[in-house]
C-alpha cells in the first residue's frame, strides 16, 4: 500500500466574531499519497485556501482549528509548536501562494528570498546558497539565472515570479507542495509549462496538492481529484471517474459549465444562485438551494458521504440521478 503523504481528516477550522461564528472548513476529509498529485476544486471561497493555511500551521487568530487531525508522513502537525512548524515550512512541507507579486518580497532581490530559505534550512555558505539559488532557477525554466537572481520582483513577469515561487518551495526538495492557484493570471503557454514543472516535481518524489478552480488544469494534470463546496468536500474520485462519470449534480455543474471544442455552439450550463455565506447556511444540504434534484429531506437534513462507486465518495440523498428536464 503506497505511503499517505498528506492525511487531514475531519478537519474543522472556525472564526469567532461580533456576527458568530464561521466554519470555513467544515469536517473536511482528503489524503495525498506518496507520488501522487490530487486536486482541489470549487467556487472561490468554498474554503479550499484556508484549507491549506491549515495544513501549513497558518490559521491566525481570530480563526482556530475546532477539530479534525493532520499529519505529514504519520506526524501529527496540529500538535506541533510554532518553533516545530517553522522548521518543516520550507523543508518538508512547502506552499505556493495565489499572487506571487504580494507573496514576494518587493525590496528584495529574488535571489536574495530564496537564498534565505536555504540558509535557513541547510548548513551551507552564503556563497554556496547563492549557487543552488541559480541552479534551482534553471531547473524551474526561468532564462539567464545568473542575472535572474539579481532582479527585484517588479522586473520580473508574473510567470517568472510564479516560477520564482516555485523554485522558492521547491529548494529544499519538501516532501509535500502545496499549490494554491498557481496558474492563475497566467497565460496558456506559461500554464502549460508550470503544469509539466510540477509533474517534473512528481516524478522527483514530490507529492503535490494542487488547489484550482480550474478544471482543465486538474484534468491534465491531477490522478484523484475532490470537490469542495461551502466548507466540505462534496466528491472524490480518481480523475477520470470524475470527468467521465460525475455523482454530485455540483461537480456536473462545475463540468457543465467548461468550454470545450466538443461543444462548439452549445451554450455552457450555468449553476443557479451563489455560494452561501458562511453564517447564513441553510439548514440541511448547502447545496440544496441551486440543485435541481432538491426535495424536503434535502433542505430539512445534512447528507453524509456515501458510496457511488469503489473509491466514490459523494455528499448527496441523490448521488448519480439526472435533473428532471
């Protein structure tokens, strides 16, 4: 049986404030094996960020982990100090955050920011983490590394930043990347490059969490996929059982609504409404006031997850049906 990289589960995160209180990530369940890339998809603010803040040990007050377990290759991280967390940031376990031009540090050389990782990280010489520093610029694709290193973040373009913070995560050789939205803005050439780095990282032995609402992308590049809606994951499968044989009427929204050359003249699907707010959620599915296949047990009562399939876990009274036309 392949190694659990990653493993959260019943994960739980809450904020407290004049209003309530918000549950953001709710009971949520997913797990990244040894060699395997597995993607996150939704709407944006289905909680698939604060997800990954809180496998990075990020949540800050006033936001708090409620309930649930995580650990890293069998290491509990929510009973880590800070001081124990700092150190596997970057070494062991590493993220790549949505807009490299805010992650990155303005008044600082590029070179510098990744330079400071592996100081961190390693016992190696200014001199020689200057060396890796450029060498891991070649490896991610980024031209003239050398000159690179020297750069500030505004001379460089947001597929260079992008490949920036890569290199940034990627130094260390961390055994879990987390990945959150990071061919976002970019265009199709540029996505499609960042996409074979990160496959390049799996090969290498870099298990990957690849955060997107991007489907295409997920398609292309993930082996199991889940499927996050208002704070709980709704479905997961293997990739090609979630393209081919979708159980969630979301997920067939979500699929529905991608353009794709075999549909040249339809016109894309569309889900009703919007996301809920988090202290306005309805009393019995979160999903129920879009869905089509919604009846009274849907808006009286909260499915739990259950079976369409070996390896199918779907969070629905209605798993697999057809809307009524």
């Amino acid at each position: 049986m392949e190694q659990k990289t990653l493993e959260i589960s019943h994960l739980s995160v809450s904020f407290s404030s004049w209003r309530g209180t918000f549950t953001p990530v709710n009971d949520v369940s997913l797990e990244v094996r040894a060699g395997e890339i597995v993607g996150l998809v939704g709407e944006s603010g289905c909680g698939k960020s604060m997800t990954a803040r809180a496998v990075m040990g990020l949540i800050r007050a006033p936001g708090k982990v409620t309930g649930g377990r995580i650990t890293l290759c069998g290491k509990d991280l929510l009973g880590l100090s800070e001081k124990e967390m700092s150190r596997l940031r970057g070494a062991e376990l590493s993220m790549v955050f949505q807009d490299p031009m805010t992650s990155l540090n303005p008044v600082v050389p590029v070179g510098r920011q990744v330079e400071e990782t592996i100081l961190l990280h390693r016992q190696v010489s200014r001199e020689e983490a200057r060396k890796q520093a450029a060498e891991i610029f070649e490896e991610v694709g980024i031209p003239e590394a050398e000159k690179r290193i020297r750069c500030y973040p505004h001379e460089l373009s947001g597929g260079l930043r992008q490949r920036v913070m890569i290199a940034m995560a990627m130094v260390c050789r961390p055994r879990l990347l987390i990945a959150d939205e990071p061919t976002t803005a970019l265009d199709v050439i540029v996505e499609a490059q960042i996409l074979q780095l990160m496959r390049r990282m799996r090969d290498q032995g870099t298990s990957i969490l690849f955060i997107s609402h991007n489907l295409g992308a997920v398609a292309q590049l993930c082996d199991y996929a889940c499927v996050m809606y208002a704070g709980q994951i709704v479905e997961q499968a293997e990739i090609c059982t979630l393209f081919d044989h979708p159980a969630h009427p979301y997920t067939r929204g979500l699929l529905g609504a991608v353009a794709s050359l075999h549909r040249r003249g339809e016109t894309l699907d569309t889900i009703r409404g919007s996301v809920p707010a988090l202290n306005r959620l309805p009393a019995g599915c979160s999903f129920a006031p879009r869905c089509d296949l919604c009846d009274e047990r849907c808006m009286r009562e909260t499915p739990a997850m259950t079976s369409a399939g070996a390896g199918h876990p779907v969070r629905c009274f209605h798993a697999g049906e057809e809307a009524p036309v």
